[in-house]
C-alpha cells in the first residue's frame, strides 16, 4: 500500500494551522498509517525556518502544535463510528534533546487509555530525529463532541462546510487510486 496522507485526503480544505494543506502559513505536516498496524498513525514534520525558539533549534511550541494534530487524528481516524469532534482537554509534554532548524521531526501517535466509545481517549505521541532519538513526548486527552455539543461549547453558530461533510462522511480511505 503507498502511503495516503490522511489529513490532506480526507478532509477537504483544510486550513488548520499544524496539519492543513490548504493553510500557506502553516505546519503542513503529513498523518498516515502503516498497514496492519492498529490504533497507531505515524507522520513527519518539516520545520520552516520561521519556527524556530533559540537560534537553529526548532521551537517547543511548534512541536507541541504538530504534536496537538497527530494526536487529535488518531481517534478521529481510528474512532469512525463515533462522529465526532476530538476537542482538547489536557495536554503534558516532556522535551528531551532539540530538534535543529532544518531537521525532519518524525512521529508516531498511538492510543494509550479509553473508555467506552464516547469517553475521553488519550493519545502518546513521539518526536523522534531521523536517527531514531527521542526528541519529546507528549499525552494528549481528548473528549468526543458531537457537532452540535462541540458547536454550543465552543460558541460557533455553525460548523465550516468542509467540517459538516467530514462528520457525516464515510472516513474509508481508497488506497486502488494511488
């Protein structure tokens, strides 16, 4: 199977910050899976120039940004049955090394605790450099809301088109094209 980019596949105009495509400014980072391997979604992240904290090292922020989406894709991904938006709860990050301008950052995202199917889920996710080195590791706890709870909580009067097609969709990828 190649690899399908999932956050640029299946959700249309995307224009998040850390994992939109159709966001010039943004991150852009790339969400796939690898076959026969459950509950886990790999990606990378290339640092722009203008992501940087200390001179020559990427900043902590901009990891924790990619970090955020990985992470928020494996349930939606993974979780189809439950349509639902993936909202925040708590986050915790441990940095171990730096990541240098211009460095690929890979990650690796996996489900660590759940309940039942509408119950918080938490997401580990790894920062690795190209060598295999840890560079930091983040958990992240997300709550299902269904559209219209995610719409009365967060105070939008109605979700983006793209948004709206994505939660009513079919979430199957087909990998037959590629």
């Amino acid at each position: 199977m190649s690899k399908v980019v999932i956050n640029k596949v299946l959700l249309e105009d995307n224009d998040c910050f850390g994992c939109g495509h159709a966001n010039p400014h943004g991150y852009q980072i790339e969400v796939y899976e690898r076959d026969g391997i459950v509950d886990e979604l790999f990606g990378h992240f290339d640092p722009p120039d203008h992501a940087i904290g200390f001179p020559g090292v990427t900043h902590g922020g901009a990891i924790y940004t990619v970090f955020d989406c990985i992470a928020a894709w494996v349930p939606t991904y993974f979780r189809k049955d439950v349509k639902a938006v993936w909202m925040l709860k708590g986050a915790e990050m441990l940095y171990f090394r730096p990541s240098f301008q211009g460095d690929r950052i890979n990650l690796h995202a996996r489900i660590t605790t759940e309940g039942d199917k509408w119950e918080p889920k938490t997401v580990t996710v790894d920062a690795l450099n190209v060598g295999g080195d840890l560079l930091s590791q983040g958990k992240f706890t997300f709550v299902p809301l269904s559209a219209e709870r995610f719409k009365f909580v967060s105070g939008i009067g109605d979700l983006p088109a793209n948004w709206e097609k994505f939660l009513k969709g079919d979430r199957t990828i087909n990998t037959s094209d590629d």
